[in-house]
C-alpha cells in the first residue's frame, strides 16, 4: 500500500471517529435534556379543552419540580414496579392553575396506586399539598383562598345544563371518589377533601378510612382495613396515621368529560412529570393540517 494511500485512509478513518463521537455526544446530551430539562407529549383527547386540543403537542418543563430520579436497578433486581426516589434540583414549584402531565397512577383499578411510564395524563392542578379542596354547584373552591381554579366557564355551563336537563339525559358519569357508601360526593358537589402534605396527620376514623386508603397502602405497602369503625394497618391498630408524600387534586377544563381526580382521587407529586409550558407543534386530526395560529402558544 502506497503512503499516500495509508495517509487518505488514516484521514478517513480520523474522520469517521469524530463523527462518531460528535452523534454519541448529541444523543447524549439529547436524553440529558430529556432527563433534566423538558419533554414532548401529544395530546390525543379533548379533556383540557379549550386551552389543550387533540392533536397539540406540548413542551413539558422539567425544571420546575426537577426531573425525576428512578432506582432502576433495584426495581429491575426485584422485579417490582419503578420507584421514583427523588428529584433533580428544582426552580420552582407547581402553583394552582398550573397544566401538569403525570403518569396516571391508577392504571388497574382505582382502589390502588400504580407507576404506569406508558400512560401520561395533562390536567390541570387545582388544589395543592396542605389544601382542602371542595366542589359546590360544580365550582372548585380551596378554603382559604379566593381565586378561580380551572375552566370557570366550563364549571358553570355544566351546573347549568344539569340543572335543565339533569345527570341522565345529559349522559355523563356524576358519582366521583371515593364511591363509597355512606358518602354523597358527586362531581357537582365534592368534599371537602384535604390533600395531604409530608408530615401532616389525620385521624383514622371511618371517613378518612375511606378517602386515604390508597395513599396509606401506596406509602406503606400494606393493608388498610376497617374493623367495627377501627382502623387497622397490617396488624396494627392505629388512631392516625401521618403522611410521608406529597398529594395533588387535578382537574380537566373539560369538566364535563375529564378523567380526573374527581373520580380516581390524589396524584402523588412522585407521578408527575412537570408543568405544560407551551403548544410547539399542533395537526388537527381530522383534516391532518397544522393549525399555525397555535405553534408556540402560551398554555395558561
């Protein structure tokens, strides 16, 4: 082999590595900001209508509450379900109002608490840890605080409209967590209901039973169970029980179709992915064709 051709094929060669590292570095660095800093979902339901359509694709903020770490290996070894076991470094934190995507954390059945990383669901949060949360004549209410919480407009159309022609002609679903007996609650009239923070107590009487069983059994990996109004955890008789997660009450502005917490309860704040930003791509999905009055829109 000539040197000059030793020499060609040395630069090639040359060549050939740095491009190779140049795509493994920017596919690195693109699953680190997909890790860390933002993520992309597509909308496909109607449920945050009119400030979400189906077919707008929505940028996710991670940096808000910090991108989620998960013990992999661990979960792997054990084949059990991923664990979320903390967080990245935050800038902020999720506010009422706020559009969240989340894993929905009911993916069997409602009475227990699940990590599903195929599911992702957009509401918007309503009500945060420490808050007590009540629905009257289908408006949300936080006790304490004086602000409009979801889709207004939506709220009252629906009060009006079941007002007219009630739940049954109006063909949707009015029982709502935690369709239990004893307990009223429907999606015009809720609660109230108190999301829990880290650290906060309740006592363990037959109401609370009912409204935390999901949670205590998620954070305990246990068994919660109502004996002669006596609750017990296990084995273990207990009066109150304290929490040691964060929870969320999220809603759809769509309120008269939206799979929301007034139906399967509390989010953990484990589940949830960051805040919904802003509208980057949207295709109507019937006609396929861009709606350009939505790229980039602010989600408020």
């Amino acid at each position: 082999m000539s040197p000059k051709l030793k020499k060609l094929l040395a630069k090639i060669w040359d060549m050939f590595q740095n491009l190779v590292v140049g795509v493994a570095g920017c596919i690195l660095l693109w699953y680190i900001l997909l890790i860390t800093t933002f993520a992309s979902f597509k909308i496909p339901t109607d449920s945050m209508q009119p400030a979400i359509l189906p077919g707008d694709n929505v940028l996710v903020n991670k940096w808000i509450m910090g991108g989620r770490i998960f013990n992999l290996w661990e979960d792997l070894e054990e084949n059990e379900e991923l664990e979320v076991v903390g967080r990245l470094p935050a800038f902020g934190e999720v506010e009422r109002n706020d559009v969240i995507v989340f894993n929905f954390p009911y993916p069997a059945e409602w009475d227990s608490i699940g990590l599903n990383l195929k599911t992702y669901f957009i509401k918007r949060c309503v009500a945060l840890p420490g808050d007590t949360i009540e629905i009257k004549d289908a408006r949300y209410r936080v006790r304490g605080i004086d602000e409009d919480l979801g889709n207004v407009e939506a709220q009252e159309t629906l009060k009006r409209t079941l007002q007219a022609n009630g739940s049954e002609n109006y063909g949707i679903s009015m029982r709502s967590y935690p369709f239990t007996e004893g307990i009223d609650w429907d999606i015009v009239n809720f609660g109230p209901l108190y999301v829990p923070k880290v650290g906060s107590k309740v006592v363990m009487d037959s109401l609370n039973y009912a409204l935390y069983r999901n949670v205590i059994e998620w954070e305990q990996r246990d068994k919660l169970s109502l004996r002669n109004d006596s609750v017990w955890l296990g084995d273990s008789l207990i009066t109150e029980y304290q929490f040691k997660k964060d929870y969320y009450f999220a809603a759809g502005d769509n309120v008269a179709n939206s799979q929301d917490s007034r139906y399967w309860g509390l989010l953990p704040e484990q589940y949830i992915v960051g805040v919904a930003t802003r509208i980057w791509k949207s295709v109507n999905p019937i006609t396929e064709k861009i709606r350009w009055n939505r790229i980039f829109k602010r989600i408020e």
